[in-house]
C-alpha cells in the first residue's frame, strides 16, 4: 500500500523528577492518493480525544502550525504552543488610538530583524533534548498574521554550539502570553518525546516491517503495537527503582526508565523461550505451569 507516512497523537505526561513519558494514542496512515492530507488527519486524531483529555495543551511541530488546524481549535479553548518558519509574519500589538469609524486596528508596526535584535536576550542553562544546554531567548507579546490577528507569546530561541557560536533562532509560539518566555521553551521541549517514541516503535515493536492487505488493518495493528509500547512504558515508570540498567545500558546510569530500554531487557528474557512447549495440544489452550516447561513459563 503505497502512503505518505503515519500521523500521530501522543499524550506526554509529566511524571518523576520533572521526566516526561510519551504515550501513543492513536495513529493513522495518510495515503498517497486522496484529498484527505496531514492537516485532515490530524483533525480528526485531536477531535477523537477532545472530549475524555482536559486541561491539556497541543504541541505542534512547524509543518502542522497552519491556520485551518489552529483556528478552529483556538476557537475551542485549546490552549497551543508550537514553532513556526523564523519569516512569520508577526506585528506588535496596535497602539491605542481615538475613536473612529471602521473596525479597529489589529496590528500595530511589524517585527523586523533590526527590531528582533533590540529585544532584551536571556542566557540559561535548560536541560532540553535530553542534556543541558546553554540557550539565549528573546520574548514579545505579538499579533500573528496568519492566525487573523490572535495575540500570541512569541520565543526566539538560539541555542550554543559546539564551536562556541549561536545556532539559528527557533520561533515558537505560545497562545497563552502570560506564560514566561523559558516556561515556553521547556514545555515545546516535552515534544521531542516523540522523535525517540517512534525510533523505539520501529527497532524494538516491529513497526518498520508491519505488513497487511488493507489499510483498516495496518492501522489496527500499528494501535496493537503502540498499545504494547504505552503498557511497557508506564511498567517500566513502576519498576524503574529495580531495573538493571548497568546490565542493558551502563552508559545511561541515572537515566530515566524508557520502554526501549524496557523492551531490550524483555527481549533478552524471551530470547529461545520455548512459548510453545505450554501449549496442550488436546485442549488448545495454554497449560502453566508444567513440570517439563523452561522455568521462565513457570507461574
């Protein structure tokens, strides 16, 4: 079946020591052919779950930061922050003015990189990405043109290289302007999760060689698949204080439990376990304990 790809919905759930777990909710196969693109699909995943998740934001990459996915959702109260192209159109907010005939003005003078570089920049140390990081932000209230004039909290984040020098602003933007400018960072950061969520799906779940006759059926497979990864996941947050990592991974001591390391250690317990020496052939069930079975199927 010839697709675009898969699109995505995970829930990002903040648990210990400020760690954030990546939980699959659903996914759907875009097809190459059709009028149904991203945008379309995308809908549809976030008004699948609307109703049972509350009090939650939206993380957005840039690809999906278009208006006909964002104005309808800001129009239910959902609260956005996602990173849009660094040649957004942004204007500050209009000045006020006298009384006139006419709508009132929604923008006021637009965001220039002479401007850009007369804001007031901030140096900190952000663990973003998985590490520490020395980032240099600049932050406005501003008006974005391509969302009809919603006043939005504006970010330009620059991180430090390796070669000492600054690498190009990031623009993100957040519908919720009393947020600080590092809050805006730190939780568009949580949306990285799902970058190794998928590397973990393809490598340790089997999703790179997922195979069907119809797309009805891949997508129920790839919910089968991400649900096993959701239940290693939140199993590995239980038994995190007991996991052996030295043995699985002694280069990530300290490291938060994720379910690829999880699944690692599982594949190495299952490796030549015998599944089918407990199967009882007379009632096609299977039978465990039983005395001659490998001692990993015993009860």
């Amino acid at each position: 079946m010839n697709s675009q790809g898969w699109v995505t919905l995970a829930l990002v759930v903040r648990v210990r020591l400020g760690s954030a777990l990546t939980i699959p909710i659903r996914s759907w196969l875009v097809e190459e052919s059709g009028q149904r693109g991203k945008l379309w699909v995308a809908r549809q995943l976030i008004e699948s779950v609307r109703g049972n998740v509350r009090e939650a934001r939206l993380l957005i990459d840039a690809w999906f930061m278009r208006k006909s996915l964002i104005l309808p959702l800001l129009e239910q109260r959902v609260r956005i922050i996602g990173q849009v192209r660094r040649d957004t159109a942004l204007y500050l907010p209009p000045e006020p003015e006298p009384k006139r005939r006419g709508p009132k003005r929604k923008y006021g003078q637009r965001l220039d990189a002479a401007m850009l570089d007369t804001l007031p920049a901030q140096e900190m140390n952000l663990m973003l990405y998985g590490k520490l990081q020395l980032v240099r932000l600049r932050s406005a209230i501003t008006v974005a043109r391509f969302l009809k004039g919603v006043p939005v909290r504006a970010v330009w984040c620059e991180m430090r290289q390796d070669d000492n020098t600054w690498s190009r602003p990031r623009l993100i933007l957040a519908t919720e302007t009393e947020l600080s400018a590092q809050a805006v960072v730190e939780i568009y950061a949580e949306r990285w999760g799902i970058e190794p969520l998928f590397h973990n799906l393809k490598r340790w779940w089997g999703v790179t060689n997922l195979w069907q006759q119809s797309k009805g059926a891949l997508e129920l497979w790839m919910q089968i698949r991400s649900t096993a990864y959701a239940l290693t996941q939140l199993l590995a947050l239980k038994l995190w204080e007991s996991f052996p990592l030295m043995e699985i991974a002694p280069w990530r001591k300290g490291a938060m439990i994720t379910a690829g390391l999880f699944g690692q250690w599982m594949r190495i317990q299952f490796i030549g376990l015998p599944v089918r020496h407990a199967y009882n052939p007379k009632s096609g069930n299977f039978v465990m304990p039983f005395p001659t079975q490998d001692q990993r199927l015993q009860c």
